[in-house]
C-alpha cells in the first residue's frame, strides 16, 4: 500500500512546530525562567538547545524518515532496523506508551481550554474577581467541588467529548488532510493570537497608577533581570535542559511518526532548525511576555510569584481570567488567550495519538480508519479515569512517569541506538543526507558525546532526587493510594497491550520487512 | 526592569528573531531555487 506523504514542506514545519508548541511554552518557560536566576537562566537554555534539543530533534527525524522508506514509521520496526537484535523491537514500545499515556490526560487539559474558551466569550465567569473566587469555578468546572457557578462534570464532560471528536476528526482524514491542514490554519493563526496578546501586554504600562510597582515592565523584569549566581547551581543547568526537553516535544517517538512520512532524500536538517525557530519564538518571545508580566501588572509581583508557585495550571484557568476581567475587551482577549492554548494543545495532541495509529498500520497491516477508531475508543475511555480520579493524583502519576522520566529515558536510548550501535557515519549520513543547510561538524562529536552524557546527568539526578520519593508514594496521600495504583496499572495494561502487538507482528514477519523507498512511491 | 535585565532579554530575543530569519531565508532560497 502507498505510504502517503507530507503535501508540502511548509506543511511539515508548521506540523511539527504545531506538536512542539505546546501549553508549556506559554505556561512552564516563564515560571522556570523566572524561578531560576531570571536572565541568567538563558545562557544554560541556550546551550542546552544546542547540545540536546537541535541534536535530539534532527535525530529524530533522521531515524523515522529512515524506518518511513522501508516501511516502519514507529520506534519498533525503526529500532529493529538501526540494530539487528531480536530484543530491539520491545526497547520501541516506549515509543508507544508514551505518547499514548501523555495523550490519555492530555486530552483532558486541552478540553480544559477549549471550555474556557467558550466561557470567556460567554462572560460566564465574570464577577469572579478574587483568586478564591476563580479557584472555585476552576474547581466547580473540574468536578472538584459544586457551587453557584457549577453543579456538576457536565459542561467539562461536553467539552471533553467535543474535544475528542475533533482530534478524531483530524486523525481520521490523514496526514494531508488532516493533520497538515490542521497546522496549516492553526499554527499561523495561533502566532496571530500570540503576538496580539503581546501587543496588548506590552501597552498595558502600569494598569493602576496608585500602584506604581505593579507594572509589565516590573514584570517583564520579574522574568529577566539575572541573577548570574544561579549559574553555580546544577538544578539551574538541570532545569533548563528539562525546559528545552519538554518544550521541544522530543522524546515521545511523535516527530519520527511525522518524518516517516517524508521521502527517501527529503531534507531534515532545515526542517529541524524552522521547527526549534518557531518554537523558540512562542516560547521565548510569546510565552515570556504573555501570563507572568501581565499576571504581575495586576497582582504584583510578591503575589504573582505565589501564583507560579502553584503551578502553571492555576496561572492559565484561575489568575489569567481575573486579569482579563480588568481589561476593556477583556472577553475577547480571554477567547484568545484560551483558544490559543486550544489550538497548541490540539496540534500536539494529534501528534501524540499518531504513533499508535501508525503501529498499527505499518506493523499489523490494519486501515487507517480501523487504527483511529480502536485507539480512539481506548483512549477515551481511559481519559475518563483522569478526569473522574482528578482530585486522587491520577493524572500526576501518568505525567510524572510517561511525561516526565520516560522521555528523556526514550531519548537517551534513541541516541545511543542511533549514534552508537547504527554508528556515528550512518547516522551523520541519514541527517544531512538531501539536507539544505549545511550541518555543522562539531554536532558529530555533540550528538555522539555530548548529547548523551547530558541525558545521563537529568536521568541520574531525577533519580536520584525524585523518583524513590515518587515510586514510595511519599507525597501521596493514603486515601489516593489506590487510585495511584490504578494509574501505574493501566501503564502496565499499555505497556503489556503494545508488548503482545509487537509480538504478532514480528510474527507476521513486519519487523524482516523491509521495503524499498521506490516500492513505497 | 533592569539593565542587565533588558540587556538579557534583547539578546534572547535577538537570537530567537535571527535562528527565525535564518530559517525563513533558507525556506524561502529554496522555494525561488
């Protein structure tokens, strides 16, 4: 069966760039910025996203552009094929359950975002002017509580539904018409949004001028002013490599989906570096100059880093609203800064899902439409565990797992199989093969050396700090034990799902296939 | 803000808005080539 293609380069990008934008640009850059030494925190940024990020984001799509011509767009068949071992195919079934187990709570924050969408425009939060006051709607509208404002999971439980059905829809009409399309609107409409919002944030000046202090440029300093002293402390260097990880979106097996539909000679190298620019301009421009300036223009910054401290969840659904409220067309703003989100959350979220569906087609021989629909149903139905066990940490202990040590896990194994056991030639050859810009030579040394020792270095240091502490519950509360073991359970049920399915299809002989990239033109 | 704080930030910016340029040039080189 022909292997459909990306329709135009462009289209590729925006795509891309669509599963790198994600909440965390507009959300965690500005809190980690801001929490670790201000300014000071871009120098470890910077070289981070040329010692990890541009090297594990050209690896990865130089590893599905090469398992996409024969035959094998997911991390099973592409291990398989960079190293001729019989275990390497179950190494690849990270690259399943991940995206899987991200996508499951995933869908429920991004339905988050559409229903405030829709209620910014509707006003149906206005008069809820006080922090209490929005925690309270954020906790009527999440099932957590019931109040005047909601009685009930039902608005949430509509806009859930509605948000699966789109990232159905989207998947059901394929990379062309679907997912290419997708980010072909979105994305240029979603910088649109953005640079509006930053427009509007950087005329706000000082919004009340009884309150000299609290003014965006005080909050634009809140994030920059450096603090060089933080530069001697490792969990600076940690946490902007972990910023670039996350922000980037490597690590999920999702970019080696969208590149194994590329072509044989197709470039990888400009492709990589476009996706990292528009990224880096939501992140750094955008994303620094949206919610913690305007948050501190309005609340001051002593009360603004109390805020951040409560995570960046409370920062969008509670405080963005109240400052909305205050602003003349503070509906329309609120629309945008919500839909936004939406829509960078819905481009990540299809790139998310694209894995399993592409497993399935590639290795069992299924059509894509029986591929959406069973994933689809599974994953909908375990979305529903997170959002009625909410309030019981089972969303925490699916992100801390999958979204946040596994893919730097799934990386570092990438790397290795790539640059180590494929060998440093073949991979430098399958990245600047068709490539057009030239590709620096120092990345050789970078991405067999560098990158690597990196990722040891987080992998070792959360293991060190976090993950006992996470594994012994010791954070958790006893009653929401149980519903910790359920989220641990049906990561087990995933991995032990994808294990059996690698297993059929090695036996169908999918993994000794190899087809040319002629026959797949 | 301070001014090693804009100083920061214009040179965050600055390599966001060039890695940007460099990108749409070379997309575009190719489009015409």
């Amino acid at each position: 069966m022909e292997r459909e293609r990306w329709a135009t380069k462009i289209g590729l990008i925006l795509a891309l760039a669509g599963n790198a934008v994600g909440l965390g640009n507009f959300l965690r850059f500005p809190v980690q910025a801001a929490g670790n030494g201000g300014g000071a925190f871009m120098i470890p940024y910077f070289i981070a996203l040329i010692l990890v990020g541009i090297p594990l984001m050209w690896t990865e799509l130089a590893m599905g552009r090469f398992g996409g011509h024969q035959g094998h767009g997911t991390m099973p068949g592409i291990f398989s094929l960079l190293w001729r071992h019989p275990a390497a195919k179950y190494f690849g079934v990270l690259g399943l359950l991940l995206p899987i187990t991200v996508f499951i709570y995933y869908l429920c924050v991004e339905s988050w975002t559409l229903g405030f969408s829709f209620f910014s425009l509707t006003g149906k939060y206005n008069g809820a002017l006080t922090q209490e006051a929005m925690g309270g709607f954020l906790r009527g509208y999440q099932g957590l509580a019931r109040n005047d404002y909601f009685h009930g999971i039902y608005w949430a439980y509509l806009f859930f539904v509605a948000t699966a059905a789109i990232n159905y829809y989207v998947l059901r009409r394929g990379i062309r018409g679907g997912i290419e399309r997708l980010a072909n609107i979105g994305m240029p409409l979603l910088i649109i949004m953005a640079i509006a919002l930053v427009v509007r944030v950087l005329t706000l000046g000082t919004p009340d001028p009884s309150r000299p202090d609290q003014s965006v440029m005080n909050g634009l300093g809140f994030i920059w002013n450096p603090d060089l002293g933080a530069l001697a402390n490792p969990k600076v260097w940690l946490a902007a490599a972990g910023q670039i990880f996350f922000t980037l979106s490597v690590g999920f097996g999702a970019i080696q989906a969208y590149s194994s539909y590329l072509g044989k000679n197709d470039d990888v190298a400009l492709a990589g570096v476009a996706t990292v620019s528009t990224n880096e301009f939501c992140e750094v421009i955008c994303g620094g100059t949206i919610a913690i300036p305007i948050a501190c223009a309005f609340f001051g910054v002593a009360a603004t880093q109390a805020i951040a401290r409560g995570g960046s969840f409370n920062l969008a659904f509670q405080s963005m609203p109240i400052v909305f409220q205050h602003l003349p067309l503070g509906n329309i703003f609120g629309f945008m800064w919500f839909f936004l989100l939406f829509i960078a959350g819905v481009t990540s979220s299809v790139a998310l899902t694209l894995p399993a569906v592409t497993f399935f087609v590639d290795e069992l021989g299924w059509t894509r439409k029986k591929a959406v629909n069973v994933i689809s149903i599974f994953t909908f139905a375990a979305a529903n565990l997170v959002i009625f066990y909410l309030a019981h940490g089972f969303m925490d202990e699916l992100d801390f797992w999958a979204g946040t040590f596994g893919v730097v896990l799934l990386a570092f194994i990438e790397i290795v199989v790539f640059f180590w056991v494929f060998g440093k030639d073949n991979a430098w050859e399958e990245i600047t093969r068709g490539a057009e810009i030239k590709v620096p030579r120092f990345f050789r040394f970078v991405m067999k050396y560098v990158t690597p020792l990196f990722l040891i270095a987080i992998l070792g240091t959360w293991a060190k700090s976090d993950m006992m502490k996470v594994l012994k519950m010791e954070a958790v509360p006893p009653e929401n034990r149980p519903y910790v073991w359920g989220a641990r359970a049906l990561m087990l049920a995933i991995i032990a799902g994808f294990t059996i399915l690698v297993v059929i299809a090695s036996r169908r002989g999918s993994f000794s296939r190899q087809r040319s990239s002629e026959e797949n033109i | 803000m301070t001014t090693q704080g804009y100083v920061f930030m214009t040179i965050a910016w600055g390599i966001v808005l060039a890695l940007a340029a460099f990108s749409v040039t070379r997309l575009l080189r190719r489009k015409k080539g």
